[in-house]
C-alpha cells in the first residue's frame, strides 16, 4: 500500500465498488417499481390492446359476440368498452371498473381499483366512434425478497462480477502504466546531483512522458551546471597558479638575498607587479562576470550615438594598432538612436578590437562597420587574421576558453573571459552576438542590439 502503484489501483478498485453499487442500487429501485410480473402483465395488457386497435370492428361490433371474450381469455385480460361519458358498454370481467381519470403525464404502470377494491393495471385508448377502450389485467402479487432472490441477485452476482474482475485488472493495467515510469523517474532523481544520473525513457501517458522529459532536461542542465563549476574553480586555480608561483618565487629571491644586485631586485619586483596586476584584473572580470550573471550589474542606460561610440573605441586603440602595424577603421550609416550603457558597450567592442589586433599580422586591417536591419543596429567587427578553426567556434564564448592555449604569456595575456562577458553584456542590453570565420580568411563578430523605439507624438487637430 506503500507504492503509488498499489495506491493508484486500490483508488481505480474503490472506484469501480462504487460504481457498480449504485448501478446495483439504481437497477434494485427499477425492479422493485417494475418488476417482472409487473412487467409480463402490461405485456399481454399492449398486445391486446394492438390487435384490437387494428380491426375495432371485428371485435366491438354487436354482430362479433364471443370474439372479445376470447381475445380477453387468450391474453388473460379484461376488456372494458366505455361511452364518451364513461358508461360501460361492454365489460369481459365482473366488478365494476369505472374508468380511470385520464391524466396529462401517463405513467407505465398505470392502476385502477374496481368495485371490489381489487388493483388493476390497465392501458387506456380512444377508439374512432368516440368511445373508450381499456384493456386491463390484474396486478400481481409480488413478494421483495422473491423480488431480490429470483431477478436481481442472479443478475447482478454473474453481470457484477464479471465486470469488477475485468475492471480490476484494467485498473491495475492502468495503474502500473502510470506509476512505473513515476517510479522510474523517482529512483533517477534519487541519483542527482551526481554524475551516475541518467535520463530515463519517456513512457506512459502523453502527461507523464511531458514530466519525464522535463526531467531529462532538469537533470542535464543540473550536470553541464555541476561540469562548468567544476571548469570554472580548476580553470580559476589554474589562472591563479602561474602568477602567485612567481609572486612567490621572485619574493623568495629578494628575502633570502639571491637576488643581490639592483637590476635583479629591479626585475623580480617587476615581475610580482606585472603578476599582481594579473590577478587583479582576473578578480575584477570574475566580479563583473558574477554581476552580470546575476542581473546586479549597474548598468546607465542613455541614448547613445553608436557612430560617436565606434568612433572613440577606433581612436583609442589607433595607438595600439599603430605599433601592430595593423590597420584601424570604422565605417558607419545614419543610425537612430540606440538606448544602452556607453561604458559597457564601449568594452564590448574594445574587446572584440584588442582581440582582432592580437591575432592580425602587421600590414592587416581591422575594420568596424555598422548598419541598420529593421529595428536592431549591427555592428560588425571584421580582421584579416589568421583566423579561427571550426572546432574551436562552437566554444569561443566560453569562460577561460583559448584558442590558443600554447602561445607564450606576456603582457597582454588574458584569462579567456573578455568573450564571455562581452556576450553577457549584449545579452542585458537585449542583443545578441555571434562569430564568423575560415582559417586563413580572418573572423567577423556580429553584435545585433535593438535601436530605440521612436516616441509616438500628440496628434494637434486644426
């Protein structure tokens, strides 16, 4: 009684009991106002009446004496001929049996008492002449417990049990159909969080299997979110490593004297500077990452002139570029206004420059263009660099992901999160980003962003 199966068909088993005893109740009321005597006496009662209907005359006539009284004997009924007044005319029985008051709603079991005070069930018709023929019969005699014994119990004992035995067994069909893969799914949610859970096999009813696929899709949301923390702390560890190693390393240098000279003091404390600003540059990315995560990120939206934006981002890098022998552009159209924060969308496209500058060899170019498509500005940032593999472009905007995680560390080595965040800040201003690139035919990053929605202006009636 513990499982949801033995629950679920002990509720169908109830159910069913319920069932059939009403239908017993209600079949026990309708033999007991209609039993079968009854119900054999009003037989003979309408088959008289319809063959006497059919040919009145044969059977009402004064010339057809005997007829009447041998259609009464053979259906062993009586057949009663009144005038329009009520005024009996013929009669095949003894005892008066006055004519039964005709009523708007006929019942079928429908008694008169004659004279004698004894019960009759009779039916009533209007005959062609204007008279009125009643066919009757005596009401019999009917005892409730030969009534219970002789008609309901044999019916109800054969029919009723035939029916709760195949309705337990469809019950319990259904109920292990349902409950199985509930219970399946049970003892997988048993095994999350840990690696061992396995999606189960959608089964049973369409409902059920929408449950099951949602905890399929629960459960791998829950292990590729368990995988990325996992990446994320190793990956974090691993940025961390390299820089507090030689923190450590060039600080032991200086304390116990190895370093002896100014230019060897000069070099290490240059290195735990340069390492130091490392880790903090990692701290404030892994901040602002969680920030905006987190949808905590303070972002100042204004309306913004994108070609001013793409503009100032060109001039700042210029420099840069300028030492990479690579060549900086921006080209734009008239845009409207786009309403976002300048500084976080000035670090979007800074990012996706630096990046395109690291990877485009001296005599390349690096080009931004920006143009309208139906409510959404684009933003195109295009290089002629060496370009990014297949393999790799499905990955490019994933925290700590690089694709080139061989090239030696310097100054502006980053920690593969500058793609991640610029993704999570086109995705608060409610755009979207996206890479395109061939090995050997330079990368292309598209940022889609919404422009500002025009203001609807009063309308001024002359």
């Amino acid at each position: 009684m513990s499982s949801l199966r033995s629950r679920l068909w002990f509720s169908y088993a109830a159910l069913i009991v319920t069932a059939l005893s009403v239908v017993a109740m209600v079949l026990l009321i309708y033999l007991i106002r209609n039993p079968l005597p009854y119900r054999q006496a009003l037989e003979r009662v309408h088959a008289a009446e319809k063959l006497i209907l059919r040919r009145p005359a044969e059977f009402l006539d004064d010339s057809a004496l005997g007829t009447l009284e041998r259609t009464a004997d053979l259906f062993d009924v009586r057949v009663v001929v009144y005038s329009a007044d009520g005024e009996i005319l013929r009669d095949t029985g003894a005892g008066n049996l006055r004519l039964p008051r005709e009523t708007p709603f006929p019942r079928k079991l429908s008694a008169a008492r004659d004279a004698s005070g004894r019960l009759w069930l009779y039916s009533r018709s209007a005959l062609p002449d204007g008279k009125i023929l009643l066919v009757a019969a005596p009401r019999p005699r009917v005892a409730g417990l030969s009534l219970f014994t002789d008609e309901l119990m044999p019916l109800f004992l054969g029919g009723g049990a035939i029916a709760l035995l195949l309705s337990l067994v469809l019950a319990f069909v259904i109920a292990r159909w349902v409950a199985d893969p509930l219970q399946k799914m049970l003892a997988a949610a048993r095994t999350v969080p840990s690696e061992a859970a396995q999606p189960v096999e959608p089964r049973g009813p369409r409902e059920v299997q929408d449950v099951m696929r949602a905890f399929n899709s629960m459960v791998e949301r829950v292990q590729a979110g368990q995988k990325s923390q996992r990446e994320f702390v190793a990956n974090v560890s691993h940025e961390l490593k390299t820089p507090l190693t030689s923190i450590q390393g060039f600080a032991q240098a200086i304390l116990d004297g190895t370093a002896d000279t100014p230019e060897a003091r000069q070099q290490a404390a240059q290195v735990i500077y340069n390492e130091s600003g490392r880790m903090h540059r990692l701290a404030l990315d892994l901040l602002d990452l969680a920030r905006l995560d987190a949808g905590t990120a303070d972002l100042q939206m204004t309306p913004l002139d994108l070609t001013v934006l793409l503009g100032a981002v060109t001039e700042k890098l210029s420099p840069l570029a300028a030492r990479a022998g690579v060549t900086v552009s921006a080209q734009s159209d008239a845009l409207p206004p786009l309403v976002g924060d300048g500084d976080r969308l000035a670090q979007v496209f800074t990012n996706l420059v630096d990046n395109a500058l690291k990877f485009t060899p001296a005599g390349g170019e690096v080009t931004l263009t920006a143009r309208q498509e139906g409510a959404e500005a684009v933003v195109e940032v295009r290089d002629t660099g060496q370009g990014i593999a297949p393999e790799v472009l499905p990955h490019i905007f994933e925290r700590f992901y690089q694709s080139d995680a061989s090239r030696v560390r310097g100054e502006r080595h980053g920690a593969g999160l500058g793609l991640a965040i610029a993704r999570e800040i086109v995705a608060a201003h409610g755009g979207k980003i996206s890479v395109r690139s061939q090995l050997g035919q330079g990368t292309a990053f598209i940022v889609r962003l919404p422009l500002a929605q025009p203001q609807p202006q009063p309308q001024v009636n002359k």
